[in-house]
C-alpha cells in the first residue's frame, strides 16, 4: 500500500466517524426540537456535514425528515460531500 493510498483509507475512516456523528446529532436535534428543548446550533450541523460528515447529515436530513426545507442545508452537505468524494479520489490517483 503507497502513502497516498493510506493516507485516503485514513480520510475516508475519518468520514465514516464523523457521518456517523453528524446523524447522532441530527437525531438529537429532532428529538429536541419535537421536544421544545434546547436545539444543536445550526452552524454545528452544517459544520459536521461540511468538514467530513456529510453522508450523515444527507442520511440525517432524510431519513429523520430534518432541516429538508432548508435550502442551505441541502447546499452546504452536498458541497461537502463533493469534496469529500474528490480528495481521496485525486489522493489515489495522484
């Protein structure tokens, strides 16, 4: 195995933990905002799906029915995910 290829094996490890953080927290907000309780800040869920947890947060978002009529939400997750869809990739084929 190259350096690169464990270096994306690494990246893509990480994404698997922060997806799966950002759906607990998506899940959390749900269950808050059913509540009337405090809510998770939306710069923390948009952080979580921006900087390495976005299928979480698009699974989150649909799978929970949370935050879809937001169309910020939508933008910033897929965003995130293209990129982070694109930087293993070139780090594999660099």
């Amino acid at each position: 195995m190259t350096t690169m290829q464990l270096i994306a094996c690494i990246l893509l490890a990480a994404y698997a933990l922060l997806s799966v953080i950002a759906f607990c927290f998506y899940a959390a907000d749900k269950k808050k905002a059913k509540k009337g309780a405090w809510r998770i800040p939306e710069k923390v869920l948009l952080g979580l799906g921006f900087l390495g947890g976005a299928i979480g947060a698009l699974l989150g978002m649909k799978l929970l029915r949370h935050k879809t009529k937001h169309w910020y939400f939508w933008a910033v997750n897929i965003a995130g995910l293209l990129w982070q869809i694109a930087l293993p990739v070139w780090l594999l084929l660099k």
